[in-house]
C-alpha cells in the first residue's frame, strides 16, 4: 500500500488563558507525540470517546490547525512526480504555490453552521474551484452542477439557500463542496452525527461511493462504531490525545487487544442479546488533559494495570507479529486470556 500520510511525534497543545492579561496559565495537551500513517485510497476510522483529540487530529493534518510539534510527511504528486514534504510547519502560501492547500479538505459535523446562509448553492460550491483554477462563468456553473449531480441533487437546487434543504441535502452540498477541488485527502468529522437516522446510511453509502470513484482518501471520525465498522478499511482507537491501538477494520473487531478497544466495542449493541459477551464497563471519568496520568493514560481506568503501568509510556508495537495490527499496552500479549479470565468469552 503506497502511504499518503506519515504523522511523527504529532502534538497539538492549547493554552489556556487566564487573568486580567489573558496570559496562559495552562495547556490542554489535546494530541500528544503520536505517530500514524495513512494510505492513499483508504477510510481510516479514528474513534475514541468526544474530548480524546480526534478532530484536533484532523484538522492539525489539514493544517487548519498549526501543530505543535512533530511532522506530517505528506507524499504528494504533481505533474507526474512524487514527493514527500513535511507540511507541519510550511506556511500557507508555501502550501497553496505547491498545490497542497487544495488537495485537503474537511466535511463538518454539522452542514447549518458549516454552510454560509446568506449564500446561494451555486456560490457555496463555486468559491473553492474559484480559488484555485481559471475558469470563465459558463465553465464554472456547468462544473458546478456536475458536482451536485455527483452528490445527488440537481442544477434546479442552483439558485437556492442553504435553508432551503433538508439535513442530508445540507450535507450533500457540504460534500459537493469538499471535492470540488478535486482533493486527495478528505477529514470526515462525523458527517453523519448531526442528521436523522433515516438519512445518515444515504449519506454514508454517498460517500463509500465517491471514495472508490473519486480515488479519495479519508480520515473518518466518529465515536459510532457501527458507523465506522461499515465504512472503514483500517481502524485507529484514540485515548486521551495518544493512538492506543491501530488495525485493519475486520481484524480490530475480532482481535482487538487494548483493554480500552476491548471496552469500546463490548458497548456495540448485539441481535443476539442472550449470547452477547458481557460488556465492559469501565469505571471513573476521562482525567484530564491538561494534567494527563503518568505512564500508561489508561492506567486509572485499566482492569488489568500494573506498577510499570504507571512509570513507564508503553510504545505501539505490532500485535502477534503482525505488523498492521499495533498496540500501545505493556500486557498486550496476555490481553485476550485476562479479559477472558475476568469477562468471560468474546
Ligand atoms: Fe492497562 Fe497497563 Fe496496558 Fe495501560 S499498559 S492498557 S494500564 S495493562
């Protein structure tokens, strides 16, 4: 598989303001020093309960927010070539005379505050393509109804305000917009958390559907796991800003071997509630970020912790030798006997 993505020692850190100075008095360390890659063609799903730093994640990857610390190598081709450049730190301009800036783009939660109102569609779709290429009035408007065709919708939906629209028809302008640049790289940030059940699979199937057409990369976010187990090729677990476990979507459901994985989706919800394996409750509340728990972050909430838990960070190393399947747990060889032990089959 040809990486699109190599993140290194990723850290996004927030300070905090306080006084009559407004001077920081503290840092939320909302990502912290994490390494992931991500490959050109793929649904990476990056899930994690709200608070543990995955849209920050996101948007750092995208440089909507300047990281902190670290790199993101992204592997690029422009006229035929290919090349790696870190653009955790290029600035703006740098990015948009390379061609970057266009190929990385984000669909929001929620398309009513994501889309300007005072806006018409065709101005919506039209103001990236703008950007970016020469195009004379006619051209544009015809490209601009190929995209809403592409999302479902129609050049009678031109002339309309985003008021106009239904929930899913908002975040189909929101998608037309997002690929109308005709970008590498998109940051789903729980596209579909935000619209009525009814609609949220038309626009999960929309959008596995323009993956494979379009040749798109995606960084999914969400905490639905059923959501992300049907749209996923490859799954990344966050706790509390560090990537605890990472692995291809089917392998993750079946041999998940982080204790916080292994409690995440104990919670999915079975047709079969008799055999249901017993779920996982983990108990106390997410510490904080601002002053994260030594060692291991998972330590407080971990069934199985030990005293090394607690002193030493333990590194994401490949699970059973399997290269794509890696885990950041000092007892991840023994995981599948202990949870076996204490909650009984899986
Ligand atoms: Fe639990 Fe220790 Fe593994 Fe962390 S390293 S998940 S505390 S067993």
């Amino acid at each position: 598989m040809e990486k699109l993505f190599e993140l290194r020692n990723l850290k996004k850190y927030y300070p905090i303001l306080g006084g009559v100075m407004r001077r920081p008095v503290n840092t939320v360390k909302a990502v912290d020093k994490i390494d992931l890659d991500i490959y050109r063609g793929e649904c990476l799903g990056l899930v994690g309960e709200s608070g543990c730093g995955k849209t920050t994640t996101g948007k750092a990857i995208i440089r909507l927010h300047d990281p902190t610390e670290g790199n993101i190598f992204y592997h690029y081709r422009q006229d035929g070539k290919a090349e790696r450049v870190d653009i955790a730190s290029m600035p703006p301009s740098e990015m948009k005379r390379r061609g970057i800036r266009k190929e990385l783009q984000m669909v929001f939660q929620d398309p009513t505050s994501s889309l300007d109102p005072r806006m018409l569609v065709k101005n919506i779709i039209a103001e990236p393509i703008r950007l970016y290429q020469q195009m004379n009035a006619r051209e544009l408007e015809h490209r601009v109804i190929e995209l809403l065709n592409t999302v479902g919708l129609t050049k009678d939906h031109l002339l309309r305000y985003p008021h106009e629209f239904s929930g899913g028809q908002r975040q189909r302008i929101a998608v037309a917009r997002a690929i109308a640049t005709d970008p590498d790289f998109i940051v789903m940030d729980e596209p579909t958390s935000a619209l009525d059940v009814s609609v949220q699979a038309q626009i999960l199937n929309l959008l596995k559907t323009l993956q494979e057409r379009l040749n798109l990369t995606y960084l999914f976010v969400t905490h639905h796991l059923l959501v992300v187990k049907y749209i996923s090729h490859r799954i990344a677990v966050m706790y509390l800003g560090k990537i605890v476990e990472t692995a291809k979507s089917d392998r993750i459901f079946r041999y998940r071997a982080h204790p916080y994985t292994q409690a995440l989706l104990s919670a999915i919800p079975a047709p079969d509630v008799e055999h249901k394996p017993e779920r996982i409750v983990l108990t106390g509340d997410v510490p904080s970020p601002i002053n994260p728990p030594s060692g291991c972050r998972f330590h407080p909430r971990c069934p199985f912790a030990l005293e090394i838990c607690q002193q030493q960070e333990p590194q994401l190393l490949a699970f059973s030798g399997d290269q794509d399947h890696l885990v950041a747990c000092h007892r991840q060889n023994e995981m599948h006997q202990l949870v076996h032990d204490k909650y009984g089959k899986r």
